[in-house]
C-alpha cells in the first residue's frame, strides 16, 4: 500500500494572508477617512472664506444701513434690536461641534461718551487682558471708522475693533470676535461690515436739538422767572379700548424762581395700571432750571417685587444709571443734545407750535435711565377732530422696537387734554378731577396721598 502523502498545514500562511488582507483594508479606510476628512474641512474653509452678505438692513428709525455675514455657516439676525440704550445687530458663524467660532456686532450707540479713538483701543484691549496689535482707518462714502486688531495670548479668540462718532452724541462699533487660527477670515469679514455700512445725518435728530435747547433754556427759565415760579398738577384718567377705568397718572411740577433758594426744578409722577398684572410706578426728580443737573429717583413695583433706580446727571454730561439696593454695576450714558426727561418732553408742543417746526426726533430719557428715540410730529388741523375742539395734536412714536404710539390732544392753553396709547391695545388717557379718580382708586388713591405727591 502507498504511503499517504504528508499532510498540508496552510494555518499558519491563512493567518498571515489575513493579516495582510486586514492591513491593506485598515488602510484603504484610513485613507478613505483622510480623504473624507481633508474634504470636509475644504467645504468648510470654503464656506468660511466665500462670505456671503445679508442685504441692507435698516436701524428703526435711523437712516443706518449694515449688511451683516449670512449664509455658508454664518447666521445673521433679520433686525436691529434695542438695548442698554443702543440699537444692535449680531451675526455669528458656528460649525465646530455646533459651537460659535465667530462672532460679529455691529453696535449704533445714542449715548457715547466721547473718547478718542485710541483711547478706546487701550480700553477695549486691557478689558480683554490683550494688547492692541495693529490700527488703521477706513474712509467709506458716509464714514471714517477707526479699527484696531486687538491680540490676547492663550486664549482662543482675538479681535477687530473698529468706531466711528457720529454726530448729535451717536456713535458705531464694530466688532469681529475670531480663532487665533483665522486672523485673514475675521478681518475680511471686518472691512466688508464697515464697507457696507451706510449712515445719513439725521435732521430730524438736529432739529430735536433745537428744541430741547429751546425748552432748557428759554420755556423753563421763562417759568422760573416769575417771581412765584411755576406749578402745575395734572391728573389723568386711564380707560382700555372698551372705556373701562384702568388706571390713572398723577404729574406734579414746581420750578421755583433763581432768588428763593430752593431747588431749581422739583417734580413727582405716579402712575397706576390695572391688568392681570397690576403695575405701580412713582418718581421724584430734582434739577436745576436748564436740566443741566438733576438727580432722578423711581420705583416700579407689582406682583414680582419692587425694583428701585436712581438716575444722576452731573455737570460734566455724564449720566449714570444704577439700581438702588444691588450690587449690579453702574452704568453710564452722555446724552447728546436732542436728550430730554420724559416729564419736559410735552413742552416741545408748545415750543413746535410757536415755530415751523412740523417734525423733530428727541432722545426722551425715562426715570429708569432708558434713552428712547422718539419721533414728534404735528397733525395736520384738518384731521383733528373738530368736534372735541382741540387747539392742536401730534403723532408721537417710540423707536425702541416695543411698538408704542400717541396720539397726544392739546387744548387752548396748549395742555394735553387727551392721550390715544397704543400698543397691540388701545387705551385712551384723558383729564380728570383728583376726586374722580379717588373715589374709582381708593387704595391707590390713599397711597398717593401718603406719598405726599399732592403736596
């Protein structure tokens, strides 16, 4: 019988045409994942360096123009909102792990204070624990805006800078937060903010500053002038849409005469409003006779608590706005010169009807330190009401995005007589007798009376 042949072992070499098949395999789908990789970061270097702009989005009310980055990673906002007394608008570009990895404001503030522009640059740096690497200017058909790169080592971001002062106390910030690795992404997404930036002086805004000059120092320094000096009481009666008492507002006002040692300018406002959530509001202000002083102290209270804040206006322009009992910061404003407290505000209707004035914007100043940019303008007499026998009327309009109007009724002695609020809802703010409005408020009536807002 023939011997069997020896028998094949083919483990070993199995294993090793594995191995080699295993290898080749990892490798082709490492290669596959690089090539994966390097595309997806080409997509987005791509997109991060193919800028796209919004089309010009206009500030309310302001002839202001920006176009911000929107699209291939960007998102910008559709508006301009407002806050701290600034109107902004935010742009920002986030890919990593759903992270932002930049970031763009551009910034139109009502109440600056006017600093040159490398003084800004120094601040801005030290604020950020940097240091101002490089500045330059950029001239547009409508601007100069100064810029700095503003350089921090071992931190993620870095930043441009740039600041433009505009007339009438306004001025605008742009702002470009970015990696350290994407220093050319930021700066052209920089200069293509500023260069798409439109402004237009606003003559409204100018003619505003001509009025509240002319009420600082001619209508209340007239009124101080009388050897009595001035008081007035007013006292309204506040009805919804279906002409239910809602609520009511109480403004008193002395301007004492420059010989009787007293304060120039003392006033004291309430105000109450029923709804689901009642709201309580007074006010105690104090100043001399142009408004070039004054101390300002408020409270709002209602079903959340009371919020107290003191506004003070020094002699050097500088507004400063704070919240009595908090720890919170200051902050401080520089009114330009359209700037007036609310409670003087209705003395631009006298002072527009005595001129050719028809429309003005002044920057009205609430008791919580607020800057409101407000378009005044006159109603024609022939769409006044004839038979309420008005002696003028004026369109009144806030432009800090909450969507209030007025439609504000003088009468002959050229008193508001009748207010026309609205807001979503209509509410009608009418003269009203004290007892009046007692007897319809009681308990509101008895805390007016404690607060001593009558005396």
């Amino acid at each position: 019988m023939q011997k069997p042949p020896p028998p094949i072992i083919i483990t070993g070499d199995m294993e090793h045409s594995y191995n080699i098949r295993k290898y080749a395999v990892d490798k082709i789908a490492f290669l596959g994942l690089l090539i994966a990789s390097l595309l997806v970061a080409r997509l987005v270097t791509t997109a991060r360096f193919s800028i796209k702009l919004s089309g010009p989005i206009k500030s309310t009310g302001v002839d202001l123009l920006v176009s911000m980055p929107n699209g291939n990673g960007w998102h910008s906002e559709d508006r301009w909102r407002f806050r701290n007394n600034a109107f902004f608008i935010s742009s920002v570009f986030a890919v990593r792990s759903g992270g932002v990895t930049a970031l763009a404001h551009c910034r139109y503030f009502l109440a600056a204070e006017k600093n040159p522009p490398d003084t800004q640059f120094e601040r801005k740096a030290s604020a950020l624990g940097g240091a101002v690497e490089k500045t330059d200017k950029i001239k547009t058909d409508s601007l100069v805006v100064n810029w700095a790169h503003i350089r921090k080592q071992r931190t993620p971001f870095e930043l441009f800078f740039g600041t433009a002062e505009l007339p009438n106390g306004r001025q605008i910030n742009i702002e470009v937060f970015h990696p350290a690795e994407d220093k050319e992404l930021a700066e052209e997404v920089f200069k293509l903010i500023v260069a798409s930036l439109k402004y237009q002086d606003d003559q409204l805004l100018g003619a505003g500053g001509k009025i509240a000059s002319k009420i600082k120092n001619e209508a209340l320094k007239n009124l101080a002038g009388n050897d009595k000096g001035y008081s007035q009481k007013e006292t309204f009666l506040i009805k919804n849409e279906a002409k239910q008492d809602v609520g009511f507002a109480i403004d008193t006002m002395l301007i004492n005469s420059p010989d009787s040692n007293k304060p120039g300018i003392q006033s004291a406002n309430y105000y109450y409003i029923r709804s689901r959530f009642e709201k309580e509001q007074v006010a105690y202000f104090q100043g001399n006779n142009d408004l070039t002083e004054f101390i300002w102290k408020g409270e709002v209270s209602g079903a959340e608590g009371a919020v107290g804040t003191e506004v003070v206006l020094d002699s050097n322009g500088a507004m400063t706005v704070g919240i009595i009992g908090s720890a919170t910061e200051e902050e401080k404003y520089y009114p330009g010169p359209a700037a007036i407290p609310d409670i003087f505000a209705e003395f631009a209707f006298a002072v527009m009807l005595d001129s050719d004035c028809r429309e003005i914007i002044l920057d009205v100043i609430q008791s919580d330190g607020t800057i409101v940019p407000t378009i005044i303008s006159r109603i024609e007499t022939k769409n006044i009401p004839a038979d309420e026998n008005f002696a003028g009327a004026f369109n009144v309009e806030f432009l800090n995005g909450q969507g209030y109007s007025e439609k504000v009724y003088l009468d002959g002695n050229r008193q508001v007589v009748k207010i026309l609020l609205q807001q979503g809802n209509l509410y009608i703010i009418e003269r009203a007798e004290v007892q009046d409005i007692f007897e319809k408020f009681p308990r509101q009536g008895e805390s007016v009376l404690q607060k001593k807002l009558l005396d």
